[in-house]
C-alpha cells in the first residue's frame, strides 16, 4: 500500500467549507491562529491515522537521525519558539515528498530522503518545513479560512482508509465538491513557499550546512519533472516551486561565502539502511553486491553496511556474520588517518578491530543484531554492555538490548534497565511499550496497563488511557499501593481528557 494519495491531499485537506458559525470569531485573519494546545491536539489526532498505517516507519535510528538533524537545524536559529515541539518521522514511500502537519510534525518520504545527494539537500527541504511551522502556516490557514478541525480529521481518516483499497476513491473523497476552491487555495499557499524559502535559508545557513543544497534539489526536481508524462513528482504538487522561486533563493546565497560541507557517516548509514529496508531483501542484496563489486561507492562501509541490513532481511544470518569484520575493516580504510587492518578473523578478533575502528553506533547496533540472529548471544551482549558505554543516547542501542534482555536474561532484567531509562527519558513512548511487554511477560497485569495507559497518553489519547487504567483498576490482583498511585493518575488522566474534549 502506498501513502502517496494521503501525502498529496495534505495542503487541501483543510478544504472543506463549513459554516463559520462552527468555530468562534477570531478577528482579524492575518493575525489569528489557533492555540499552540490545539494546533498540537490537531497534529496528535493526524498522527494517529499516520501511525496507524503500514507506510509509517518505525525506525528508531531514521527518526533519531532526522530528529538529530532537525535539531541541529532549529538550535542554530532564532525561528523557534521555545516551548514549540517538533517530531520527525519517515513514511515507506518511494515518491519524493515532505510535509509539515499542525503542532510541530513533519513528515519525510524515504525516496526524497534517498533522492537528496547531499545532507545539505536534505536539511535544504527540512529547513523548509521547519519554517511552514514557526510560521505556523497551517494553524493560520485552519483558523483564518475558519474550517472545522474534526471534519478535516474526519476528511483525513477517510483517505488514509480509503487508499489502502482504492487510491482514486482517497482522491476523490477531497477533491469532490471542492475542485473550484484548489486554484485559490494553491496562490494562496504560494506566498507560504515563498517565506518559508528565505527563513528556511536563513535556518540552513545559521546551523552552518551548505546554503546552495536547497536550490541544488529543488532545481533537480523540476528536470526530473520533465521527463515524468503522468505529472511532477509529489513533491512539486505539494510545494509548487516556479522559476521565481529559485531565482530568489539563488539571488540570496551569491552573497554568501561558498561553504563546501562534508555530508555526516549518518547522512550516508542511514541512506544504506533506507535502500536495504525499502527494497526486495534479495534484490537488496544483489544492489550493494553489485555497488561493492564495481567500486560504485564513496565510502566502502556504507555500502556494506547496507548489504549487511539486507542479508538479516535475506535471513542469510552466516553471510551477515562474516561480513562484519569486513565492514570494521573498511571502517578504518574510509578513515584518512588510518590504514587498513590486515587481521579480518572473526570471533575475538573483531572485537580488537571495533575497539581501534572509527565506529559508529548504528554499525554497533548492526553488529550486536547480527550476532544475536547468528545465535551468538554472549558476543552479543559484549557489544551491547560495551557499545551501551560509549553510545548511551543512542535510541535504537537501547530498545534493541531491552528486546534482547526481555528474550534472554529474563523480564526482571529488562524491568530495572527500562526503569533506569525512563528516569532520564520520562517520555519515550517506545520504552513505555516495552515496560508494558515485560510487565505481561512478569504476569504483573496491572502495571502492563499502567505501562500502556502512559504510551496511550504521550500520544495524546486520553480517553484510551484513562480505559487502560480502568482495566487496571479491575485487577483483583493490585496491592494497596499499585491501586492508589493507579486512581490518583486515573483523576489526572480524566481531567486531561475532560479538558480535551472541552477544546473540541
């Protein structure tokens, strides 16, 4: 199933007249928005569709590294505001595409994140969509047209269930009866692209990436737009960039010093992961064997740390294993100060070859996985408690090395690592989903519920969580304590989801 549909309806979803009377009178429409409180519950609501789906990828170390780069990209500003969230995430879709979303999310199709050649590309487009946000495009257009949220959500939820079966009847559902209002709506947001260009290169510039990456993809897209008879690729439908709009951008960087700015050995991984995640698993495989093979490569890692992504795809668990000592080698080949280790034996001698390598903690955590489907646990866990040391922030290090505790050493163990973890990371909703599989595994039901009203929370949801601890509350099993720090955050859950509703 493909997102393409949904991801192309985004900046006309909001289309959908109704009487101005369904939300109060806001003054004047250049000057109003909605609150910062229901611009979010807005985007959570969306949010759930989108996770919901298929396309959704929940991959710890893709949305870690967009995270880390959007970071990077709004720390070096002064856009944002200092209480405004943002949340990054990929879809599984081929169409080169992004979208920002009320409250701060921002979405990114893995073919523009494989299309972008540079990572100042990539933090060209994410500039971009940071900019629709601190200027908080969508709010204004939702507040100022004065369209109702839930029937927008309402529209959304039916073209995201729609296009699973049917991508023209997703289309239809939001073009139907507002076909004369596109062309409007489409200058309107216009003037949008236009300020959210200058800002976006402003952002661009201050978090010292290469200035011309913007122009250097938007430019690329209009030629592949050329040669494509069914139409523009995606992301020229939803961001209509004209001539115009490139020269300004150009006109702006000739003043600046040129900037050549090396791309990130995450950049690079990540691509790698992307293409051995998105693609047939042996094709995958037959890709970077080919890339190695022909030398079709800047660095030799990257390559075959994507071939090692698609072999554990492949269940070609040996092969994976063998390859790592080369990828440690090649590791220290790609590094300039370093020359090639010429010891590539496996068992103990890889670990000699990570201690001196120039590692990095996705080929930790890629090594640690393989050794584990390779049914070698007490390597694997060497590199877990070591990698764990050097790379303790590193999302997807640690829920893989719970995962590994929860299937190995016991629910007891995983319990006290995640425990220690949420002390630093009160609301990492994928550590909560963990708890609450362990505490199932321990046969303890009603902190499992506990667990899973907090992820229901952070989400958002809050009529589901305030279920989850009802369901809790039935345990006949719950001491004294457990059920009165239960019903004391059942209170604070209800008045949050009584607040919710009121907002509506």
């Amino acid at each position: 199933m493909k997102f393409r549909p949904f991801l192309a309806i985004l900046p006309m979803l909001f289309a959908v007249p109704v009487p101005a009377a369904e939300l109060p009178e806001l003054g004047d429409v250049s000057q109003t928005t909605i609150s910062p409180r229901q611009e979010r519950e807005l985007g959570l609501k969306i949010m759930s569709e989108i996770r919901a789906d298929r396309s959704y990828m929940d991959d710890a170390e893709v949305a870690g590294y967009l995270a880390n780069l959007g970071n990077k990209l709004i720390l070096g500003s002064n856009e944002a505001h200092p209480d405004q969230e943002f949340e990054f995430f990929a879809l599984h879709d081929p169409t080169i595409n992004a979208f920002a979303l009320p409250g701060g999310f921002m979405g990114f199709n893995s073919g523009l994140i494989l299309a972008s050649q540079s990572e100042s590309e990539l933090a060209g487009v994410m500039s971009h969509e940071i900019a629709h946000v601190t200027q908080k495009h969508l709010a204004r257009m939702i507040a100022g047209q004065k369209y109702n949220m839930l029937k927008s959500l309402a529209a959304v939820a039916l073209a995201v269930l729609a296009s699973r079966s049917n991508p023209q009847a997703a289309q239809a559902v939001l073009v139907g009866s507002q076909a004369a209002q596109i062309q409007s709506q489409l200058n309107f947001t216009r003037d949008h692209e236009k300020e959210a260009d200058r800002i976006g290169l402003s952002i661009l510039v201050s978090a010292g990436l290469d200035p011309n990456g913007m122009t250097e993809f938007f430019e690329r897209l209009q030629k592949v737009s050329r040669f494509h008879e069914n139409g523009a690729p995606s992301y020229l439908r939803t961001h209509p960039i004209t001539y115009e709009r490139i020269a300004d951008i150009e006109n702006r960087t000739q003043s600046m010093s040129y900037r050549q700015v090396p791309d990130s050995l995450d950049f690079q991984l990540v691509r790698a992961k992307l293409r051995a995640l998105t693609e047939k698993p042996l094709d995958a495989v037959k890709y970077f064997d080919a890339a190695l093979r022909e030398k079709r490569y800047s660095k030799e890692a990257v390559e075959r740390f994507g071939l090692i992504h698609a072999l554990l795809r492949a269940r070609d668990y040996t092969r994976a294993d063998s390859e790592l000592s080369k990828l440690y080698q090649s590791l220290e080949s790609d590094s300039a100060d370093k020359t090639p280790l010429e010891n590539h034996r496996l068992g103990k001698a890889i670990r000699i070859e990570r201690k001196t390598s120039q590692s990095n903690a996705m080929i930790e955590t890629l090594a640690a996985r393989v050794k584990l489907a390779a049914g070698q646990k007490d390597e694997a866990f060497d590199i877990y408690k070591e990698a764990l040391q050097t790379f303790p922030q590193h999302r997807a290090l640690l829920y893989d090395y719970v995962d590994a505790l929860l299937r190995n050493a016991g629910a007891e163990a995983a319990l006290e690592f995640i425990n220690q973890q949420l002390r630093f990371a009160p609301n990492d909703i994928r550590l909560y989903k963990l708890q609450a599989q362990s505490y199932e595994a321990s046969g303890n039901l009603i902190a499992q519920h506990r667990a899973l009203a907090e992820v229901y929370s952070r989400q958002g949801n809050y009529s589901a969580a305030v279920e989850q601890l009802q369901i809790a509350l039935r345990n006949s099993d719950a001491d004294f304590y457990q059920a009165s720090s239960a019903e004391a955050r059942l209170r604070e859950l209800r008045e949050l989801a009584a607040d919710q509703a009121k907002s509506k």
